[in-house]
C-alpha cells in the first residue's frame, strides 16, 4: 500500500492530513495499567473537533517503547475504532532494533493501521546507511506507507538529510516529523521537497511552529495538541494564509503552554494536562509516577490562563472533568 491508495471507508487523503495538524496522542492507561478504551475515545473527539487531520499514536507522547505488545496493541485497536475512517491512524514503531520494529509494524497493520512512522535503530550506534536498511526492512515487512522520524534526543543519531532525501523516492515514504529542535537541519529536510515535491515536512518542535510553517512546512506533530489542537490549527491555518503577526502571536501562547512541561518530568506532566480537561487519569506506563499535587496545581493554573480549565485538575485516577 502506498500514500495513493485508499481504504474503503476513508473520507481522508493523504495530499490534506499531511498538511495539517497531527497530534502525538498520549496513551491514556487504566490503574491495572490496561489501555484506558474509554479515555482513547475522548481523546480521538477531542482533537478531531478541535480541527486536527490525523492521529500519530505509539510515539514519545503515546509512551511506546514502553508497552508491552498487548498494550500497544490495544492503542492501536481503540484509536482505528475511534476514528472511523475521518482521519489517518500513524502508529509509532520506534523500538530500537529491526527486528522488534518489523514485530511491531505488523501488529500494527493487523489492527489497522494507516501508516507507519518510523525513526533510525537506537541503543547501539549506527550510522546511516544502517539507518535505512532499518527503514527499508520495516517497509517491506507490510503494506503501508511509512512517515520518517527524525528525534536525536531519544535515538541518540540523527537521521541525515542525505539519507532522508534518498528514502523519499520511495514513494512509500510519506514525508518526515522531525522532532530535533535544530531549525538548520529542518530546512535541510524542506529542500528535500525541491526533488520530491510529493514528500511531506512536519514540524515536532514545538517552539518552532510558526517558523517552520512560515518557512514552507507542510504540518505540525505538537504534543500539545493532546491539551490545545485548535490552538495548533489556528497557528496552521494563520500560516497559510500568510498572517505573520497572528502566527507570532499564537506561536507566544504556544510558548506559554509550554510552561506546564517543566512540572517534574515532562511526560507526566502532559498526561496530567491531559486529565485536567478530562482525558485520562494522569497515569504514566512506569516506572515514571504520576505528576504530583502541587504540579497538577501548578499545570491547572497554566490551562485556567489559556481558558483551558476553569478548575484544579482532578487528582490521579479520577476522570470528573469534562473535555474543552
């Protein structure tokens, strides 16, 4: 399967939902620690009303290098039920290995996934053309198009815009998210367009949103667009009209927000943002704890700024807010 085929039920294209607003959507879990079916279906409302274009599970946000097959499994099955068709589900298969990834791309294609994204092997050092016999090997291993995943910060190697620019004439390869901060590089991936002009660059850095947007990127990976997608789509929509100042603007709310991440670890943090507006309970996959009373305040005082929440944020394992 590449980007030009289509799903029966699909009422999505490639050519829009890359062009749009893609959240890496947290994986909301149970007390047992089971994938939280209920809390998925929230969340799937939730950013599609909020005007996103696709769903990117089993990322960083989505904790998936830290489930266990059956949880990840789970993700996969509740999102694809959840979106019916209306937008495309990304899965994540960042393991750290060839083999595991290949493990994963077919569970995830046997529960339905839309595409793959797929980043370099980590853990051991590789250089780049072990990157892309990695990426080839995933490709071949089901029929589904692939995003490429450039985050040095948890793969420890970067993904080359050399290599990048060799991937993208396979025409299964659907674009990049790259998620390393570095706006030198990210310009690197766009130029990749010039000969591909099919091939899709997403910007995952959240302080670089309107940048990259304004430079001529096609979408936004913001993980908190789990909290605010209509933020990050009036920031998209802003861009492509060519609205600087109301880019400049939002791009400064987006930057405030930001803010919550610095409550203890970031992953507990989101996930505690997450609950505050009513998805989830706040829980991370261990060994990671939840965020704390006094950070869940604290995070709670930054939504309430952004009329995000009106109250504190529920305490973990209760779920009595509703989504905004």
């Amino acid at each position: 399967m590449s980007a030009n085929d289509r799903r029966p039920d699909q009422s999505w294209s490639w050519e829009t939902a890359l062009r749009g607003v893609i959240p890496p959507m947290i994986s909301p879990l149970t007390t047992s620690g089971d994938p939280d079916v209920a809390a998925i279906d929230l969340l799937v409302e939730h950013v599609l009303r909020g005007g996103c274009s696709g769903l990117f599970v089993l990322g960083g946000c989505g904790e998936g290098a830290w489930l266990t097959g059956a949880q990840r499994a789970a993700v996969v099955r509740a999102t694809v039920r959840a979106a019916t068709g209306r937008a495309p589900v990304l899965v994540g298969v960042m393991l750290p290995a060839t083999g595991p990834a290949i493990e994963a791309a077919r569970q995830a294609a046997e529960e339905g996934a839309d595409a793959l994204v797929v980043g370099s092997p980590y853990y051991f050092t590789v250089d780049g053309a072990t990157q892309q016999r990695h990426v080839e090997a995933v490709l071949s291993s089901v029929r589904l198009p692939a995003l490429l995943y450039n985050i040095p910060q948890c793969t420890h190697q970067t993904l080359s815009p050399a290599m990048v620019a060799a991937l993208a004439r396979d025409r299964r390869v659907v674009g990049i998210k790259d998620s390393a901060g570095d706006f030198e590089t990210f310009l690197k991936f766009l130029a990749v367009k010039q000969g591909v002009p099919g091939f899709r660059v997403l910007q995952g850095y959240e302080h670089l949103s309107a940048a990259s947007l304004l430079q001529g990127g096609d979408g936004l990976v913001p993980g908190l667009a789990n909290v605010a997608p209509a933020l990050f789509v009036a920031l998209h929509q802003a861009a492509a009209r060519g609205d600087a100042g109301t880019c400049a603007r939002l791009q400064a709310e987006v930057a405030d927000l930001t803010t919550l991440h610095a409550h203890g670890h970031w992953l507990p943090a989101l996930k505690a943002a997450c609950a505050a507006v009513g998805i989830g309970n706040g829980l991370p996959a261990a060994p990671l704890h939840p965020a704390s009373l006094d950070q869940r305040r604290a995070i709670g005082t930054i939504l309430a700024r952004h009329r995000l929440v009106s109250a504190l944020p529920p305490a973990p394992g209760t779920r009595d807010a509703a989504p905004a």
